[in-house]
C-alpha cells in the first residue's frame, strides 16, 4: 500500500489549501492555496501546538508527556506537487512519449518557472531512458504532464557492500568529498557503514530514519552550504526509498527560484520534481538507518509535525544563521532528547571587529550583522553538512554502544532499535544546469569557492512573499534578539564611552 512515510496514504485526503477543510491551520492553508497537498482524515489523531509558548518550550512540554511510542501526530499536510503518478514507466529515446503498463502516453512536461535557470534537456532523456522511472503528474487526455522524475533503481539493495569507516565526524566529511565534484556525476552507491549482529537483511516494510544532505549548487553562488533535511518513513517494495517522507525547512518569507515550499514532501518530489527537485541542482547524500521498530520514528515525525503548525503561523521565522533547514532540524532532535553534539561557533575573534567593518564597506548594518550571526553561531546548526557529519558520526556511536554520555530516553530506545546504517549517494541528475559539488561548513571553504569580487557572484534574486497580517496570532511570544543586536549595542557603548574618555581628555 502506498504512504507517506509511516503513514498509510488511505489515510490522507488529497486537496489544495483553497479546499481543505477548516482542521488545516488557516495559515498552512494560505501558503498552499494553490497546491496539492495530502491532509489527515477527520478523526485521526494530529500533531498540535501550543500557542502561547516558543517552539523549544512547546517541544519539551510535549517531549514530556509523550514518550517514544505514544500513538504518533499525524502532520498537518504532505505536499505532493502533483495529484498523480505513474510506476514503471519507460521513456522515449526521443523523449515525446512514454510507455506504461496501461499502454502508450503522449509526454509532456510542466511549466518550467521563470527564475528556474536550467531545464530538463537531451542529457536528463539519455540519463532516465533504458530504466524504470516514477513520474508524478496529471493526466491531460492522452498525455501526461509530467512534474517529477525518479529512477526506481536507485533502491537499497538487500545486502549492500559493507564501507569501512574510522570513528569521528571528519571520517564523515571525507567519505561525503571523496567523489570528484561531491559524486555530482558518480552512480548511484549504497554501503553499510554498521550492521548490528544477527540483523535481518533490508526489507520491505521496515522503518527507519534518515538524514538528507544535498550539496553545494554550481550555479548559485549563496547555495554553496548546501542543505539538510530529517527523514522518516519504511523501506518498500525491493528497496524503494521513493515513498520516504522528507521534513523540509525552506523560507517562506520569499518566492524561491525553485518553486520550494516548507513542507514534508515524499522524496521522490523532494529530489525530482522539475522545478524544485534537489537532485537537479547537486548531489545528494542519505543516511538511512533501519529500525526493528517504528516508535522513535513515530516520535520524531509527531514532533516535526509540531514544528511546522508553529512555523506555518509564524511563531519563528526562518534565518539563514540560526534558524534555517539544519538550525531548526538540530533543535527539533535536541528538544526530543537527541542531544546532537556542539561543534561550536566558528570565530568570536573574527566576529567583532567583523561586524563594524562589513557595515561600514559594505554600507549596510544588516550585512554586518549577518556576517556576527553567521562566525557566533554553533556551526552544527549553521552549516548543513557540520549537522549531517555529527549526527552519523553520533549514532555510529550510539548504535555501537560507544556514546561518551548518559543516554536520553529517546537515545536509549534509537540505539536499541537500529539494525544497519547505510551511507547513500544520489548523483545530480543531467540537465543543462552546471554540476554541483559537496557542500561548504566554513566561512574560508566558501571564500575559496566564490569570486572575490561580489559583483562577480551568481546570485538569483527573489520576490518577497509577505504574510498576511490578519493571518497573525497575538498569542504568539515574540522572538529573542539575535546575538548581533547585543553586539550593535555593545559597539555603540564603547563607540560612546570612548568618545567621552576622548571629551574628558581633551577638556583636561
């Protein structure tokens, strides 16, 4: 049976925001008026919030009245792109039809968005033609539109060839990189970085979660961090991974080139829809761990659940600092008692003469502020690929019964539940846009990356997308300053009591 992640897909209604009925947050209903979204039935147990506390508070609370295999939350909508799709499909050589088991259809594909700078061209034909492919879509008479692609043999083999890896994040790191240009154009690889004794082989049916880290954009200049995602779902049938459920954290305070809304998606949209799919923009890397059962997951896509109603509302707002994709992931995990290692902030020392310094060239307080936020901030959270390196590299540990700390409730049950963690690298699917590469974590990879002069950078712009204020809660706490607003005001007081040592100097 098909689902969305763990959950059966009979249990959803697929809709659109303008027509979901009123137990969709009035909010989430806005953002997807237009969309195809799946939304719980009525009667189903949904994942709350509570208005009046900040996402970290609401999350303890409910971390503490619910323990790892509680009946889960459903979330609050799954974004599905597409009300159709087909499986098994064969394309064309020539790309203007395609074969299914029902017969031949007419191809055609969906609107390319204007900010989008790369199209599906002869390279993607030639890439998908020759293998079974899972196309999401609508039907248009005798033709279908296609808005998706996903190659169904990029699946878990049932024994996948075993990787030797040392301990430590940085084991990690270069595991990620070893692949000229991050894998862009590598295959499709599956290995076993840890199998518990005794564990049953890959099979469908089996739960598991998961860490998704695209990397860096060959055309964008501000993507070179890359970005990271939560996972949850169970493997399918001979090792599909199409029906897995991808948390994504993206702004919705702007229109996105690639058409993104935050949303949990299914990863075949996640990676191959046309427009917003990760996969043709860089390589991809996934940590797949299997569960002997499904409780840790439940908790962990419950919890994310709460996240997104606060995030719809506006409870906090999306920050490339501190809040984006890995920022919010990594506070999630930790308030549900995954206590995700500190890396730290990357220079303190760097940061404060930064600030004055970038204002003042650059013109701007606001671009000296972010370049504090951005040196102050625990890189685990900052950069995707530091979060994606000190999670593997902490549930290596805890699976092996290795972790250098007393264990949580729900690392107790993670490390007792998991079977075998793989390490899966997706290629970048062929296009004409530029190959990606692995994903920057410092300030000094990403100078070396991008031209030195700004004019010189590829930067895509994007409209704004205000929020309504009507659609506002007043019960909603106000967000805490950044840290660079602190440092502001600490600039203007030295500024100042320097300026009255100087007056008293010269008065003297």
């Amino acid at each position: 049976m098909d689902a969305y992640g763990l959950l059966p897909a009979d249990n959803f209604r697929v809709t659109t925001g303008h027509r979901a009925d009123r137990s969709l947050l009035p909010q989430a209903a806005w953002y997807f008026r237009d969309e195809t979204i799946a939304v719980p039935k009525p009667g189903l147990a949904l994942a709350g919030f509570a208005p009046d506390l900040t996402l970290v508070r609401d999350l303890a609370a409910w971390t503490a009245s619910n323990p790892p295999g509680a009946a889960p939350g459903y979330p609050p909508l799954v974004w599905l792109g597409s009300p159709q799709f087909i499986r098994d499909v064969a394309l064309d050589p020539g790309g203007a039809k395609i074969s299914t088991t029902h017969g031949e259809l007419a191809l055609q594909l969906a609107e390319r968005l204007a900010l989008n700078g790369a199209w599906f061209d002869a390279a993607s034909i030639a890439f998908f033609c020759g293998r079974p492919v899972k196309i999401r879509g609508i039907y248009r008479a005798e033709t279908f539109v296609a808005r998706t692609f996903w190659p169904q043999d990029f699946r878990l083999p049932a024994l996948p060839a075993s990787g030797i890896l040392a301990a430590g994040p940085a084991a990690i790191r270069d595991r990620v990189r070893a692949q000229p240009q991050g894998g862009a154009r590598s295959p499709f690889a599956v290995e076993s970085l840890w199998r518990r004794p005794g564990a049953p082989a890959v099979q469908a049916g089996q739960p598991l979660v998961g860490l998704m880290l695209n990397g860096a954009q060959g055309d964008d200049d501000e993507a070179h961090g890359g970005h990271f995602a939560l996972m949850t779902g169970q493997v399918g049938s001979e090792g599909a991974l199409d029906d897995l459920l991808v948390n994504n954290f993206y702004s919705l305070d702007s229109e996105s080139e690639k058409g993104i809304l935050a949303a949990p998606v299914p990863l075949d949209n996640y990676l191959g829809d046309l427009n917003s799919g990760q996969a043709w923009y860089r390589p991809s890397y996934m940590l797949v761990a299997t569960l002997r059962e499904a409780r840790v997951a439940h908790d962990l896509q419950s919890a994310l659940g709460r996240v997104y109603n606060h995030f719809y509302r506006h409870q906090f707002a999306y920050q490339h600092a501190s809040a984006n994709c890995a920022g919010i992931s990594v506070v999630a995990l930790r308030s549900i008692g995954w206590r995700v290692p500190v890396r730290g902030p990357e220079s303190w020392l760097k940061a404060i003469p930064a600030l004055p310094l970038i204002a003042l060239r650059r013109r701007s307080l606001r671009q000296g502020k972010a370049v504090f936020d951005y040196l102050t901030e625990d890189r685990t959270r900052l950069y995707p690929a530091a979060a994606f390196e000190e999670m593997t590299a902490d549930l290596l540990a805890l699976a092996r019964g290795q972790g250098r700390r007393p264990a949580s409730d729900f690392e107790r049950l993670l490390a007792a539940d998991v079977q075998e963690i793989m390490l899966v690298r997706v290629p970048q699917f062929p296009s004409s846009r530029a190959w990606g590469d692995w994903p920057v974590e410092s300030s000094v990879e990403y100078a070396a990356r991008v031209p030195a002069d700004p004019a010189q950078r590829k930067i895509i712009p994007v409209p704004p997308r205000p929020f309504p204020a009507e659609l506002r809660d007043p019960r909603m706490p106000g967000e805490p300053p950044l840290r660079s607003d602190y440092a502001v005001l600490a600039w203007m007081l030295a500024i100042v009591a320097l300026f009255v040592f100087i007056l008293r100097w010269l008065l003297a």
